[in-house]
C-alpha cells in the first residue's frame, strides 16, 4: 500500500482489486492498496508534422506542411482541472468548421479540396 501523488500533466489510472469490474479509477492523488496497479499516464498535447504530397486538379505535385496536434479534449481539460464549465458541441463543431475553412482558403489558390 503506497499513496501516490501525480505530476500536474499527469493522472493516475488504478485498476485491480476493489475498483468496480470494467472500470478504471482515474486519480490525482490517492492510496494504492495490495492488488490494485497505479499507472502514471501523461495528458500533455503532441504534436505530429508531416509533409503531404498533394496534387492540384492540373497534375502538378507540391508538398503541404501539415502539424497535428494531439492531446485531450480542451472541455474535459477544464473539467478535471475543477472548472465546471462545459462546451456545447455546436461550438465544437464551429470551431472544427472554421479551421477547415482557413484551410480552404489557403488551398483554394492551388486548386486544392478539403474535407
């Protein structure tokens, strides 16, 4: 049995023993009792850059610099950091929306599509 305390980017997923079947407990700081794991999981953003190959609608070939960013869901960031603030998935859905249409622009002069 060991109390364990998580780093600020961090979480503490415990399974095992006296955690409901199926589930997982997901802490910031707490006891981990005989038979249960705690594993420390890192909520921090990634980000992933690639060049895509693309090609206009005349045939010619350019590269895109593109840069994903991965990392978990911005509401349920501020959930967990105790805000109790919640999105609406209209605003979600705008915001997807309005990147894909900055996108789109910068495109449209090379003849380019996105979805």
């Amino acid at each position: 049995m060991f109390y364990s305390i998580s780093n600020p980017d961090e979480f503490i997923a415990v399974t095992g023993m006296g955690v409901v079947s199926d589930q997982v407990k997901i802490i910031k700081s707490g006891w981990v009792f005989p038979f249960q794991r705690g594993m420390r999981f890192s909520v921090q953003p990634r980000d992933y850059s690639i060049d895509l190959q693309a090609m206009t609608k005349e045939k010619l070939q350019f590269l895109l610099p593109v840069i994903f960013t991965v990392g978990p869901d911005v509401n349920q960031r501020g959930a967990n950091a105790g805000n109790i603030k919640k999105g609406d998935k209209k605003g979600d859905i705008k915001g997807k929306q309005k990147a894909v249409d900055e996108v789109s622009n910068t495109a449209n002069p090379a003849d380019a599509d996105t979805y």
